[in-house]
C-alpha cells in the first residue's frame, strides 16, 4: 500500500471544519487590518531562499526541498512565505506609489526537518508582510494580529515576547562584541555553532544544543549596543504595545532562526501546561534591508508568520472547540430512481437561488434516507414522488416543526424566502 511521505498528514473530518474555520476567521481579520491577499508560487529559483532566508539558517542549510527542473534550474519548495511575498513585491514593482503595501498569505510550507510532534515537513502557515514603512506603530499592529486572533479563538496561555536586534550600525557592534566573547570559547560550542561563529554569530543565541552553557549566559546583550536610533525604536514598539493593551515580555533571546532581521523581532509561545517542546505559536520582524538584498529598492519590512498545525494543537490542548457547524437548507428525498430526474432539477434550482443542501446518491430506501436526514440535521426535507413529477410539485417538510406542505415547483423559491 503506498503511504503518505513521513512527516505529512491528510486533512478530512473535524480537522477540515477546523481548518477552515481558521482560514475564515483570518481572512476577515485581514480585511479589518486593511492587508490584501497575495499568492505566490509554491516552488521558487532556490537562489531567492538561499539570499533571502540565509545561508546560515538551517531551513537553507539543511532542510530545504530542491530538485531539477526538467530545463535543469535549481528549484526550491518554498521553507516559508516572506522570501516569496518579497519577490514578488520587487518583480511587479509595487513599490512604485512609493505607499504602504500590506500583504497577507497562506500556504503550505516544506522543510525537510525531524518529524516529531508540532514539527512537519510539509506544514502550513498564514502571515503578513507590510513594505515601505519604518514606522514602529506598524510593528505593534504586526504583532497585535496573532494577539487578536489567539484571543477571538479564546486561547488564554500565550506569552508575548519581543526583542530587538537593533539597525545595521547596531547590529555590527553587537555582532562584534559577540565574536569577541565566544573566541575564546570554541572548542566548547557544537559544530554548527563554530559554522554560526564564522558566518552569523547572532544565530549562536538561538542554538538549542548549546543553550545552557555558561558561556551563552554570560553573552554580551543587544541592548547595551543599540545606537540611538535602534533604542528609540524599540521603545516606541513598548509604548504602542502598552497603549493597546497588549502584554508583552523583552526577551534577549529571542534572535530568529532567519537571517534577514532588524530591529523588532518576536515570537508567541504557548504557555499551556504538557503542550511540548514545539511550543513557538508564531514569529516575526521587521526586516529593513531584505527588500534590497532580493534586488529591490532599500524598502523597509516587518511582518510575522504562524503555524496552522501548532494552533490546531493549542486549541485542543485547552479543551477549544472550533465551533462553525452551519445547518444545511435541504435534503433531497426521491423515492426511487424513476423520478431521480425531477429530484435533479429541484436540486440545482435551489442551489442556483442560493440555497444549500444535497440529493440522496446512494439511492436508498425511505426509512435509510431518514436516518441520514437525522445526522445531517437539514432546515428542510424534500421528498419527490410520482405525484410531485406528474404534477409539478414538491412535498416539503420543515424539520423543526415536522410541518409538511404541497407546493409548486415555481413557487418554491418564493415559499422558502418567505420563511424565517
Ligand atoms: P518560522 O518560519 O521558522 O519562524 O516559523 C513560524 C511558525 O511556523 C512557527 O512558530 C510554527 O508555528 C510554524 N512552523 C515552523 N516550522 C514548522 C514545522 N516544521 N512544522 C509545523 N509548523 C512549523
């Protein structure tokens, strides 16, 4: 029998009411942020992860899905959506108003990393990307999206953390003052944080094989290397934060596992008793210099992705139910195949005029039907017969009342907008 490929899953059932209760409740919360919906290619020119993401991240260095083409160009399997949204920001030239473009995006993602539980290879992911502002108010608003929706879910156990990683100027300074600390220290670290050392020394901060050496704890902090600029920053993200209401953590440690971060970064972690070790709800940053590193003019970024799966598994770790179960209008009742023709053309009338609802396909008795009838719940049942052909009639029973009535087929529309 083949199988699905390890570290993917099949969606039926309760878990696609779920899903798509999500996409729904995120679509029109996009459209109350005022962000507009961009699709981009699943598969890109692997050149745009390995520039955009970073060679030092271990999505590019270890875990990205690549392949041939059958023109021979390396493709990628997109390892997150930011790389592509800026791609094509950059190639349709939406900088040009010189405005504000605020993106929003859902897809799946692929990373070729260890299934366990809360990690897949194939995962999904919703975010926002906002281009041509450095406005620390648009990275509060950013990072009250996931807020607002954890609490519409109802979710209560998440923590807000924040940290900033400071301007260029900053940045270096830090980064050199992080190179100066762990020189010394090299034979202590793992051999991807030697490889970190060399090429991105700020992602030694993020290294979970090493986190609990004295040498990490005792790592120079960001804070004291921030420039004017970069401080003033970040405090205003603090105060908009604090003014709309939102409890938040600084966090020095949180640095993101990609390279093309400035200034704010942040992750929310789920804080429920027994949810595990994947615990990093959503994350993000701001991201000044990425527009530009991808081709395009220097355009400032900020933006933040979350994992569909992990608040799927937050949800039910405190006992939430996605509740959207919405009542069909109709079920369809022909008493046998002799007027299954009839029973067709009522059907799709109803569906055109708007109505919901299904036809028994499996043509079954009466009494089976019924059974049916009661797991479906519809509004109304509509049973076709030989007299409802011959005369061109339905007979319609309101499943509530249990009320049951002849009508013409021409007056069935009018009959139906009629009730409440
Ligand atoms: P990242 O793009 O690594 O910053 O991840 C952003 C969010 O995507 C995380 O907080 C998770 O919710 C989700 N995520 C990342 N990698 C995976 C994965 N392998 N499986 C499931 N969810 C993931």
């Amino acid at each position: 029998m083949i199988q699905k490929p390890k570290g993917t899953y099949d969606v039926y059932g309760e878990k696609g009411k779920q899903i798509l209760y999500i996409e729904k409740l995120f679509k029109c919360l996009m459209s109350k942020y005022n962000y507009e919906y961009f699709k981009t290619p699943i598969f890109e020119a692997s050149e745009l992860f390995h520039r955009g993401v970073g060679e030092t991240s271990d999505i590019v260095s270890k875990e990205t899905y690549d392949f041939k083409d059958r023109g021979d160009r390396n493709m990628t399997l997109r390892p997150e959506g930011t790389a592509g949204i800026v791609r094509s920001y950059i190639e349709n030239k939406l900088y040009g108003n010189g405005g504000l473009t605020k993106a929003w995006y859902y897809g799946s993602m692929y990373r070729y990393e260890r299934p366990q539980s809360g990690r897949f290879r194939e995962f999904n992911q919703f975010g926002v990307e906002a281009f041509g502002s450095n406005d620390p108010a648009l990275d509060a608003e950013i990072i009250s999206i996931p807020v607002t929706l954890y609490k519409m879910l109802g979710l209560k156990g998440i923590k807000v953390n924040i940290n900033t990683l400071g301007d260029n100027e900053s940045r270096n300074n830090y980064r050199n003052a992080l190179i100066e600390h762990f020189r010394p220290h090299l034979d202590e670290l793992c051999e991807d944080c030697k490889n970190r050392f060399e090429k991105n020394p700020l992602r030694l901060l993020d290294c979970k094989q090493d986190k609990d050496l004295e040498v990490m704890k005792t790592a120079p902090k960001i804070i004291d290397y921030l420039n004017e600029e970069s401080r003033k920053h970040f405090e205003l993200v603090q105060e908009y934060l604090t003014q709309m209401n939102i409890d938040y953590k600084v966090n020095p440690g949180v640095v993101r596992g990609l390279d093309y971060y400035t200034h704010t970064v942040f992750e929310v972690e789920a804080d429920i008793e027994g949810f595990g070790s994947q615990n990093v709800l959503c994350g993000g940053g701001r991201y000044n210099n990425l527009v530009e590193t991808l081709g395009g003019p220097s355009v400032p970024g900020v933006g933040f992705a979350f994992g569909l799966e992990r608040l799927l598994a937050a949800l039910e770790a405190e006992k939430i139910n996605l509740e959207d179960e919405e009542q069909i209008d109709f079920y369809i009742i022909p008493v046998d195949e002799t007027v299954k023709a009839y029973g067709m053309n009522v059907l799709n009338l109803l569906r055109i005029n708007g109505f919901n609802g299904d036809i028994d396909y499996l043509n079954r008795s009466i009494k089976a039907n019924f059974k049916t009838v009661d797991r479906l719940n519809p509004k109304y049942i509509i049973i076709i017969g030989e007299d409802e052909v011959k005369n061109k009639l339905v007979t319609i029973k309101n499943n509530s009342t249990k009320e049951e009535v002849k009508i013409k087929i021409d007056e069935l529309i009018d009959y139906l907008d009629n009730q409440d």
